[in-house]
C-alpha cells in the first residue's frame, strides 16, 4: 500500500484521483472476490464463462489485472466460472446443475425484491441470510412431512449391555496444539477431560486432512493421535474443536420409526424385528435386564444431547443394530456449499427463505407471494406424506367357509 500513498502526496491533499492497488481475486469465489474489491473501494462487474479447469462459482479472470494502479471508485470486472460448458452432444450425459447456498439466498431475496438481477451479496447479507437458511433447515427436520428420506443407520450391539446413548454433538471445549507434516501427532496439548476416542476433529486453521478421527490421547504426555497425518507442518499452536460420540456414533435421531437386529454370527444372517415402544410400555416391563440372544422392544427417549436407547430384551451376543429414522437436514456452511435435495426443494426453500427475509428487509409479502409459498410447499409435502397403512388378512380368516373338494385338488387353491 505504499505505493498509492505515495502517489497521492505527490498529488497533494485533495488534488486529483486516489489510485489504489488491484488486489489479486483470480481463484477466489464470487463472494469473497467482490468482498475483497469492495473492501479496497472498487465497484464491481460481474460477467460469468465457462471453464472445464475452474469450478463453477470461482473467478476465472479480472481486469485490471491485479497490481496495477487504478483509480479509487472505477470498476474492476471479474469473470466467474460457469463450470463445464452445458452444450449436449450426442451420447453425453447431462448433469444436474449444482445450486448452492448463495443461489437459494439471491433467489430468495430477489423474489422479495431486496436485490436486483446481477447484484451481488454484501458480507452482512450474506452471513445473516445464511444463518436464516439453517435455521428453516433445522425447524424442518423436526416437521415429518417436510422430510423426504428415512435414514438406516447400522450399528453395533455390545453383548450384555441393554441401554446406549446416541449422537455426536461438539464438545464445547476446545484445545491448541502443533502439527508437524506426516505426523498423526498433535503435540502441547492440554487434553481436555471431555475427549473420548472416534470423536471427530476439525482444526480452525490448516494442516488437517477431512474426516480426520481422534484415536488416541494422553494427559501426561500432551498428546492427541489421529487417524491420519498432518499436511503440513504447524508450529504456531492451532485451535482445534471436536465431538463427543455416544455409544453409538450416529446423528442424535429426532424420532425412530423401526428396527432390527440381524444375527451376524455364522452364515445366517437373519433379521429379526425390534418393538419400538413408548416411554410408558417399557415402564411396565418388571426386569428389564433379561438375557437373550437379541433385543425385541427399544424405547428411544431423544435426551439432548445424547440420545438414550434402552433395549428389552439385554442382547447376550453381538449383532447389528438397524435403526430406521427420519433424515436430518444438513446444515449449510459455506455460501459456495451445494444443497444437495430432491426435486421441488429449491423451489420451496427459495420462498420459504424470502418470506422468513421479507419483514427484516422491510418488504410486503403479498398474496402472489403466499401462494407461490403455498404451492411449492404443498408440492413437496404431498410428495413426503406416507400412505395410509392397509391391513391383510388370511383368507381362512375371512372366507372360512369348508370346501369338501379339496382332496381333487389339495387344498392348493
């Protein structure tokens, strides 16, 4: 930045243009490209192209080219990625487009009229809009009708152990530590006394490989092992954050529809079904610890932020537990995360996010509004309801009338 002061005291005080330097934004997504720009006093044009080496949502080139001296206020163009050129060819398979956060949030506050088309987000828009969007997301995982999947979560029995905790929610701990490349070692902690083994491990700087898992830990010697080694060397201490398992490591379920057990000794592997039962039903049950090769009823009290699994009867062998629950929606990070969802949810999120905008921005939600929300929403609920469950009944049952021919035949008919 010396550079521009020192053209600006040649100038004298108030003589003439501020020049400023380019920052270089080539690389950066949309957001944090016009962020940084904006934050150096330039305007900002957006033009988009596609790229098969940049990702879609990444700046491909800018002009001025970073380091040159431009005038304060004049407008730098950025050119954004489109991904790979959507042209069809014969034999080509055609993709899905990848909408992300900041698609649903633009779409949403465009449909309130809070931005215009072409507009980019400000940093405060952005953050406050994301934070709405997890919070829709989280409030619609708690609704039945607004989820579209059971999720199978398969885990394992401990023999002779008939109650369980569920979930893998954040510590609220954290600890420092130095990596060193090629190492599993995190080396000058201070262990803190909530950390359990497979909790898994995020650091708020780099040096850390995804799903990395904790595997080991000591007090005394300041350590904490990993499943996989650093990246990269770190010897400034780095703030690490982790999670507390359960006895089963799984998302803390909201309800829990069915279960099994499949017997996984020897060659059977048959499956034999689990009760779910209301708190009151397992109250009843006189001796609750009762041995038996596999469980028959599960009582599931959905504690925060463990979930509690008490199991009749007390599996005396091992075997795999298959836990049937509705899918919890996934929070949205990052403005550039893909929303991953079945068709008629972009949709729906768009309005349901531009009405939850719509009084903080100081817009009228109109009839027009709410009937697009209805509609999107309707759509996509009608798709999630669950039919009405139809009985059978044997046919002796029902029609047990005798027939005296049936040695012709067998009864086979």
């Amino acid at each position: 930045m010396l550079l521009p002061l020192l053209m600006n005291n040649l100038m004298g005080s108030g003589a003439g243009p501020v020049f400023v330097i380019v920052p270089n934004v080539v690389g950066q997504t949309q957001l944090q490209g016009t962020i940084d720009l904006q934050a150096d006093l330039f305007a900002v044009a957006v033009g988009n192209a596609y790229s098969n080496t940049v990702p879609a949502g990444f700046i491909i080139s800018q002009d001025p080219v970073a380091g040159s001296s431009e005038v304060q206020g004049s407008t730098v163009t950025i050119i954004v990625s489109l991904g790979p050129s959507g042209a069809s060819t014969a034999g080509t398979s055609r993709k899905r487009q990848i909408v992300t956060a900041n698609d649903i949030i633009l779409g949403a506050l465009k449909r309130i009229n809070a931005y215009a088309p072409g507009e980019s987000l400000s940093q405060d828009d952005a953050q406050d809009s994301l934070d709405s969007l997890n919070e829709l997301l989280d409030s619609w995982s708690t609704d039945k009708s607004s989820v579209y999947c059971t999720q199978e979560n398969v885990l394992n029995f401990v023999a002779n152990q008939y109650q369980y905790t569920i979930g893998n929610p954040f510590s609220e701990n954290t600890f420092t530590g130095t990596l060193q490349a090629g190492s599993n070692v995190i080396s000058n902690v201070t262990v803190p006394n909530d950390i359990k083994l497979n909790g898994d491990l995020y650091v708020e700087g780099t040096g850390l490989q995804s799903g990395v898992t904790i595997t080991g830990f000591g007090s005394v010697s300041g350590t904490v092992t990993m499943s996989a080694p650093a990246l990269m060397t770190v010897t400034t201490p780095q703030v690490f954050s982790y999670t507390v398992p359960g006895d089963f490591k799984a998302d803390r379920p909201l309800r829990i529809h069915d279960s099994f057990t499949r017997i996984t000794t020897g060659s059977t592997g048959l499956d034999y079904p689990i009760k779910v039962v209301d708190m009151e039903q397992y109250i009843q049950i006189g001796y609750k610890g009762i041995s038996a090769p596999w469980p028959i009823a599960v009582w599931y009290n959905p504690c925060y932020p463990l979930g509690m699994l008490s199991f009749y009867q007390n599996p005396s062998g091992s075997g795999e537990l298959h836990l049937f629950c509705d899918t919890i929606l996934t929070r949205l990070e990052t403005l550039t995360q893909a929303v991953n969802m079945p068709q008629g949810y972009i949709r729906w999120l768009k309005w349901a996010l531009a009405k939850e905008l719509a009084p903080e921005y100081g817009k009228a939600w109109t009839q027009t509004m709410e009937t697009n929300w209805r509609e999107a929403r309707d759509a996509v609920k009608a798709l999630n309801m669950v039919p009405t469950p139809v009985s059978n009944y044997d046919a002796i049952l029902v029609n047990p009338r005798y027939d005296a021919g049936w040695i012709l035949y067998g009864g086979f008919r």
